[in-house]
C-alpha cells in the first residue's frame, strides 16, 4: 500500500510517500482502509522532532482520518466491514491507504458527514471541547474570544460555542477567514494584525471584555490578551510557537487563570463524553468541519508547510 513515511526528523521534506506492507489486524484492532487524513499543526511539530511525543523512526504521521472498515479483530464486536468511520489516532498514522486502529480509536461516523469531513474531527473538535469545556468551564451567557477563528480548531469552537449559547468574538487575518468566521456563527469578527483590534473588541462588548480567551498563538498573543480579558477570565493556551517576555502581575491584576492544554493528555473517561458530543454535535448537524483544502497523499510535504506558513482556512486534508 501507499504510506507517507519518516525515517528522519525534519523539515516537511522528510515525508516521502513509500510502498509498505498492509499491517496485519490483532485480535483487538481494526484495519480502515482510509478514505481522507486531517492534518493538524500538531503533526507538524511531530515530524520535526521538536513535540513531547516523538515516535520511534521509521513512522507514518497523522492522528485523523476517515473511511471504511476493511478488517476486524475477532474480539472486535461493536464494528464490522463496511462501517463508515472516523479515526481518533492510529497505531499506524493516517496519512497511508490503510490505517491500523485499537478499536478504542475507532467511531461511528454519521451518513450525513462526508469522509472529508470526517477527516477534520477528532483533533479540532475534541480540542476546542477541552478548552471550552473542562479547561473554561464555559456557560451559556459568557463570552469567548477565539484567536485564529478560521482554523480547524477555531472553527470547531465557534460551533461548540455557539451552540452552547456563548457569545463569539472571533479574530484571522484575511477577508476569506474573517467571512468564514463570520459564518460560522461568530458574533464579532477582527483582523489580529490590525493595530487597534483589541480597542475593537472592548468596544464590541460594550468595554466589558471576554470572559474566556482560546489562545492559538500564545508567544505572539498571550500578554495582550489581558487588555480585553475580564475580571476572574480565563485563558486557554491551545497553541504556541516560542517563548515570550511576561509579567505574572497581569494574573493577579485580574485574579485570571491561565489553563494549558495537551489533546493527548485527556482522561479516558473524558474523551468517551467527548466522542459521544462529537457524534451527537455531527448527526445533528451543529457541528460540521469545514474542508479548506483537499490535497493527494503525496503531497503531505505541501500539506505541512500550508497549515504553518498560510492563513488559516477550516482544514486541509489528504484524500486517496
């Protein structure tokens, strides 16, 4: 089969798209012949070499995907050949013609979600849940600012947010992102490189500020945060790409707590509620990933050096 693999760590040109052997199914497993990969910032720093999680070499990337099931473990009972999923991890990586799962990582994907949607799930939406969710403790009446709105996780949050009855401040940084955002739900929509946003964003919430800020670039970001941040907020740092000059006093001014969060990190338990709200969220219809950029497996080096170096706009996927 085709598979994208890294022998080495490094630049997005490490990826070479390879003939491999189909991995054999365990008792336990799934094999999903996959029909699209999402790819995420995080795969990106994995390649490079420079995340906590550095797999042993060779591998194939990806955390995300979509398609159908080829071959089940004799101890797998809740899927069978055929079935319509989406991925959650892969013992594998996704960026490859098949995929080999835990059934743990394995989930129904709703008929009405296209497989290049179902790409673009698990990673944003399960992130932008946590951040909301169990990190902000967010609730209906609050008002969230959401950094990088047209991204795949920024985009996932607006529906979560939305939908749970959150007012949306939304930020990007082309016409394109900030219609996205727009239409996605976002109440208020601003250019982050505009010089004078954040006097935008105070004079949008009538100079109250954002109970919640969902930081996706916290070098570049996090202390201007507090300028629209309210009295007891907090901030989640979903994203950052350096180091940063910052002054604890900022916290205290606003009795303010600033969350981190690791997808990776998640309880079992949490990511079980997390995958029943994915599946609930897509068969209803108020979540739908949006797919930015459609691109062949063989072009996962492009894939990399887009969803870095580009503005963001919903998700890029690779389809076979």
């Amino acid at each position: 089969m085709k598979a994208i693999v890294v022998t080495e760590f490094g630049p997005p040109e490490v990826m070479k798209l390879s003939d491999v052997d189909v991995p054999a199914v365990g008792e336990s497993q799934i094999l999903v012949a996959v029909k699209a990969a999402g790819v995420n910032p995080v795969d990106t720093y994995i390649r490079s070499g420079l995340h906590a999680i550095r797999p042993a070499l060779p591998f194939t990337p990806g955390k995300d995907g979509a398609g159908i099931v080829e071959t089940v473990g004799a101890s797998v009972s809740n899927f069978k050949s055929g079935d319509r999923v989406y991925l959650a991890g892969a013992v594998t990586g996704t960026y490859a013609a098949f995929a080999l799962c835990e059934a743990s990582q394995v989930h129904a994907l709703p008929d009405n979600v296209s497989f290049a949607e179902g790409a673009g799930v698990f990673v944003p939406y399960a992130t932008a849940w946590r951040g909301l969710f169990e990190k902000a403790r967010a609730g209906a009446g609050e008002t969230v600012l959401i950094h990088g709105a047209s991204g795949g996780v920024g985009v996932a949050a607006i529906q979560w947010a939305k939908h749970a009855g959150l007012t949306v401040v939304g930020t990007a940084s082309s016409d394109d992102g900030k219609r996205l955002a727009k239409e996605q739900g976002a109440d208020f929509v601003f250019d982050h490189n505009s010089e004078g946003y954040l006097d935008e964003i105070l004079a949008a919430t009538g100079g109250k500020g954002v109970d919640i800020v969902l930081e996706m670039l916290a070098n570049v970001n996090l202390v201007k945060d507090f300028e629209v941040l309210k009295m007891f907020g907090r901030i989640v740092v979903i994203g950052n790409r350096g180091s940063l000059d910052f002054n604890p006093r900022l916290t205290m001014g606003k009795d303010a707590s600033i969350l981190g969060l690791s997808l990776f990190n998640a309880r079992p338990e949490t990511m079980t509620e997390i995958h029943g709200a994915i599946f609930d969220g897509l068969k209803q219809g108020f979540l739908k990933p949006v797919v930015g950029k459609r691109l062949k497996l063989g072009n996962a080096a492009q894939s990399h050096h887009e969803v870095i170096e580009n503005k963001a706009f919903g998700k890029i996927v690779l389809v076979n």
